[in-house]
C-alpha cells in the first residue's frame, strides 16, 4: 500500500521523502538549494567526502520549447504568405532546437542566450579515489510544475478498455513527437508549397506554445515519487556505506542532481565539471528515477523523440543484482521520456535506469499534485536500496 511503512529502512526512506517534500525545490529555487544542503549534509555524517557544485543554468524545459515553437509558428506564418525561404529557416530552426532539448545532448544552441540561474548538484564519495571501478549511482531532488497535460486519465483508459494491445506493446506512444510536429510540418511546407502543411503546422505550433506558457503559471508538485525516492535510496545507500564501505576496488559516487526537470541540465553541468575525471573504461553509471510505484522496472532504453537503448552489460549486471537480492524487476519496457540517465548513455559510459510503473504502465502520480509522500510505494524504494547494494557489489573489477 502507498505510504505504509512496515519495517526500519522503510520509515527511515519515508522520513527523508517527507522532509523534503515539505520543500518546493522548482529547479534553481531557493527551496531546491535547501534541499542539496540538506541531502549534502547527511551524507556527509555518513562519513562521504562531500562536494557541492552550484551550476550555472537556464532552468525550464517549458519555456525553450515555447519559444520554439513560436518560431515554428512564425514559419509557418511566413510560408503562408508566400515567403518559403524565411518560413523554412523559422521552422526549420524551431525544430531542430527542439530535437536539441529533447534528446540528452550537450548542444542546446538557444539555452546559451535564455537567462541563467543557479541549480546545485550534491556529489557524495565512497572509496578510494584511484579504485579500479567508479560506479555513479544517481538521482535529482528538484520538483516540476504541473499541467493538464499530465493527467493519466488516458492511460487508464487504454489499459483497462484495450488490454490486450497494451500487452504488445514495450512503450507509450512519444507524446513530445507532438511538440516538434508543428515546427516540423511548418519546414516541410517551406519545401513542398503545401498550405494546408503551413496552416496545419502554424497552428499546431502556435497551440504548443500556448500550453508551454500556461505551464509557466502552474504550481509546483511535491516530487515524492519524481523523485524524491530516487534520491531517499541514494541517503539509505550512503546509511549503509558507512557501516560497510564499498568493496576493494570501488568507488561508488552518489549524485543528487538539481534542474533534471529542465531537461536534465544538472546532470549536463555535472558531466561538464566531473566527466573528464570519470574515464568511460572504468566507469558506470545506475540511474535512478521514479522508483517508489508499484513495480519496479528497469528500463531497457528510453527517448522522448529518438529511444536509446541502455547496453546490455550494465543491465546485465543490475539485473543479476537484483535476482541476488531476490527483487523482482521488469524487463522489456521502454520509456519514451527522458531521465538524467540519457546524459551518460549519450556520453558513451555503460549506464542502465531503474524506475517504476503501475498497473497503468506509468510511474504513480506523476507530475500531479498527488505526488506526495504519503503515496510513495516504500517497498519498492526499499528494494531499490538492495538493488543497488547488489550492483555496488558487482561492480567489483574482475
């Protein structure tokens, strides 16, 4: 059951999701600082060599999207009237900035010229800094805004009315193949002269836009689950570390990234400062996101626009974690959003993400105001925890 807490490591998990959720921790929010001071602090009493990096950064995923697809719509607008040429680099422009955002790369031309805050991400050592191995285990404590967009109505109702095509399916439709739509058929138009392209494309982008500025106004979620109980997994393992330090020949990193709900841009600045001390030939990386519904996945590649497949070998060596601990994980699901775990696949580190899903194939209560800690599935975090003790173990230098 949601929020119940039966043994001490759950009420311990509980404990930490519910002092943090008290905060809004908005990416670059004073209450998003409050919460790595605090997740920076207990880490440090577990005896972890503590960093804390504030990271410059522009902090929205809403307001990029926005404003590209205003230029997609103003393409669109242009093609209409007889101007192909300009309307095509508009749009064209709004849509490749789109495809930027949207899948975990490090070129993000228009956030070079949006205005910039600070978000801090909290890194926590374990183990000698020359080990063999470096496993980075990693989570983010900032919260995102809620939108209609996010109500999981739908969901429910295709999985309850259409069972059995959900059950041939590895993922959701990409439902951000809608952002870049409009801007994309606004270019096409520019190419073919079709106005029924320009005027489907314009509107379409002009109505994205319109939803990305109404998500401006919206209040800010608890992020219990997303992903306050990613980062309570990452405190219990340090809790354990203490007592029993990584094996010979490990390193074990814990991260607690800020600004992931803007499109990952805390684990960005954490791969700019950390990458180049983290050689891929000797480091992986386990993400973990959404971690307190139901049932516990692990999660075979994901994308918002483009699915990236995690490599087998560090997925392997997860799942072999987890039949160790006798937790259960699913296999064969695909999640066609994006988690900070894309940053290190894209960068070319073995890297695999740990989230979790209800019955509707969908983590509980997200982005929604529901998303407290009373609704966390403390079991799940709490196999979690042996999950990754597990993969800290096998990540032992052979």
């Amino acid at each position: 059951m949601s929020g119940a807490v039966s043994t001490p490591t759950q009420e311990a998990l509980h404990a930490d999701v519910a002092t943090l959720a008290a905060l809004d921790r908005l990416p670059c929010s004073p209450g998003e600082a409050q919460a790595a001071a605090w997740i920076a602090e207990r880490m440090a009493a577990c005896g972890a060599r503590v960093v804390v990096d504030k990271e410059l950064v522009h902090g929205t995923y809403f307001t990029p999207l926005g404003v590209l697809n205003a230029l997609g719509a103003a393409g669109g607008v242009a093609v209409l009237a007889g101007r192909r040429g300009l309307g095509g680099v508009l749009a064209g422009a709004g849509a490749a900035g789109i495809w930027q955002d949207l899948t975990g790369g490090r070129r993000r031309a228009l956030r070079r010229v949006l205005k910039r805050q600070l978000t801090t991400n909290v890194v926590a050592e374990f183990g000698p800094e020359d080990a063999h191995h470096t496993l980075v285990v990693h989570a983010h404590h900032d919260a995102a805004r809620t939108s209609f967009i996010f109500d999981q109505t739908f969901a429910k109702f295709m999985v309850e009315k259409f069972p059995g095509v959900m059950a041939r399916t590895d993922r959701w439709p990409p439902l951000m193949g809608l952002v870049i739509g409009g801007p994309a058929a606004a270019a096409m138009s520019a190419l073919t002269g079709g106005r029924r392209t320009a005027a489907l494309g314009t509107a379409f982008a002009a109505g994205t836009a319109t939803v990305m500025a109404h998500m401006i106004r919206q209040p800010v979620v608890p992020g219990a689950n997303d992903n306050l109980s990613g980062v309570a997994v990452l405190l219990e393992v340090a809790r354990r570390l203490q007592d029993a330090p990584p094996p010979n020949g490990v390193r074990v990193i814990l991260l607690s990234a800020g600004a992931e709900e803007a499109n990952q841009e805390g684990m960005l600045a954490f791969a700019r400062r950390h990458f180049r001390r983290l050689s891929p030939e000797s480091t992986s990386f386990l993400c973990l996101d959404t971690v307190g519904s139901p049932e516990l996945v692990l999660i075979e590649g994901e994308g918002f626009l483009r699915m990236y497949e995690y490599p087998s070998a560090q997925k392997e060596r997860v799942a072999a974690a987890a039949r160790d601990a006798g937790v259960h994980v699913r296999r064969g699901i695909r999640f066609t959003f994006a988690t900070d775990g894309l940053v290190s696949l894209r960068q070319g580190y073995q890297t695999a993400t740990i989230g979790s899903v209800t019955e509707y194939l969908v983590p509980a209560n997200y982005h929604w105001p529901t998303d407290t800690a009373d609704n966390v599935d403390y079991a799940s975090v709490a196999r979690s925890v042996e999950v990754v003790m597990g993969t800290i173990t096998r990540s032992v230098p052979t």
